[in-house]
C-alpha cells in the first residue's frame, strides 16, 4: 500500500517501501526482469551501431506495408531505390512488405547495400528476402533511432500512421536542433497535398512553427529527381559530417 505524505491539506502518494510489499520476493523478481530487460534494449543499440556505422551514405525510405506490387507507389519505389542505390546510396528500410519491399527489392538490384530495419509485430510485419544487412528489433525507438542515426536523406512514400509518426519524429529532430539538417523528401504530390494545406493553413497560420520550418520539406514525384535533390543538397558541403553534426548525432 502506497504511503501518503500529510501537510497543507495535500495528500501526496509515495511509493511503497520494499518492506511494505506484501511479496517482497515477486517484487524483487519484477525489479529484476526489468533490469535484464534494459540490457536487452543495450544491445539493440549495439548490434545497430556495430553494423550500420560504415553503411555510408544511406538515404532511408518509409512508406506502407499494405501498398501490393501491382501499385503504381510500389513501382514508384523500386524505381527509386535503384537509382538511389546504383548512384551510391544504400538503402534503409523497415524490412517488411509493401513500400519497405519495394525499397529493398530496388535496392537489392542496384550496386549498393539494401538494409532491413525488421520490427517484431503481431501482425502485418514479416521480413521480406530482398535484404543485405537485416536488423530485428523489439522495440520501436530502438529502430526509430537506427533510421535517423545512419541516413543521409530521408524519403517518405505514401503510408499511413508509421510513416507519419517517422516523418513527425524526423521534421521534430531537425527542427529542434537535435538532428543535423538533411533533405526530407515526400514523394507523390496528390498524396501529401492535403497534408501540406494543413500545416500551411493551420499550423504556419496560428504560428505553431516558424515560416522558415516549411523549407524543411520537399515534395517531388519523379524517382530521378529525388536522387538529384539529395545530390544538390550535399554538392557544396559533402556527405561527411562535421566533428558538431558527430556530436549531435552521438545524442540521438
């Protein structure tokens, strides 16, 4: 039973001591579970760190894992994923079907690695063969920071929550400082539309971010002309990063 701290009329909850536990045995089990379970995270991080850090450059692809391969965003994929990977780049995927399939099979054809970030799910995730290097996570942010830490560009295909969430968490990084600037791609301009209006509209509009944070992003459609933007990008500076943007990445 948690105790209560009594002062002022505030009754504040503190947790219970080890000797007020009821099984003290059970909770020193729990304790240690928990314990060995950071390790376990540790070594996600290792494992990713120890095989992704020479795999430069890199340009990591999002997108759906219900996209079929008979769909145009899927053809879309494979297209730019070898040229990305025929012109030097590998490639990062999440490992499973759909768009990530698409990455890797391109990838895979092409002259540079086609790398697999896989992702234990219930459902929907199962690992496609089209992989050089193929990494398993457990957990999410484990492989979130894999995805950032090792590309040099991002590119976001048409998805849904998870490639979001991904391009959420990669405009946040950059736009905060904590990630080095590097191009943020979003392919298919019918599909993002909407999406932009709404940061336009609402987000720029009631000053949630700053007019400067719409260069962040680019919308392009042709797979040729993604590969000439990250180009154009790195053409004055290079693809190496300064002894800051090391250390910036080092706090991922």
């Amino acid at each position: 039973m948690a105790q209560d701290v009594k002062g002022n009329g505030n009754h504040k909850p503190l947790p219970p001591k080890l000797r007020a536990i009821d099984n003290a045995e059970r909770a020193t089990m729990r304790k240690a579970r928990e314990s060995w379970h950071l390790f376990g995270i540790l070594a996600e991080f290792v494992e990713s760190a120890e095989t992704l850090s020479e795999v430069r450059p890199a340009v990591s692809i999002f997108g759906s894992a219900r996209v079929k391969p008979d769909h145009p965003y899927y053809q879309t994929t494979v297209e730019l994923a070898r040229l990305l990977s025929d012109a030097g780049f590998a490639v990062i995927t999440g490992g499973g079907p759909g768009i990530m399939e698409a990455g890797n099979i391109g990838a895979f054809a092409g002259a540079s690695p086609s790398v697999g970030l896989n992702i234990e799910l219930p459902h929907e995730q199962h690992g496609n063969p089209h992989q050089n290097i193929a990494l398993r996570f457990r957990h999410f942010f484990a492989r979130k920071v894999a995805f950032v830490k090792y590309a040099n560009a991002f590119v976001m295909m048409p998805g849904g929550f998870g490639t979001l969430d991904e391009l959420c968490e990669v405009l946040t990084l950059v736009q905060t400082g904590k990630a080095r600037r590097m191009p943020i791609i979003l392919v298919g301009s019918a599909f993002w539309a909407g999406l932009i209006d709404w940061i336009r509209g609402t987000l720029l509009a009631e000053k949630m971010i700053s007019p400067e944070d719409m260069n962040l992003i680019q919308i392009i459609d042709e797979p040729q002309a993604v590969v000439d933007a990250i180009f154009a990008f790195y053409e004055n500076r290079g693809f190496g990063m300064t002894p800051r943007e090391r250390e910036l990445m080092l706090q991922l």
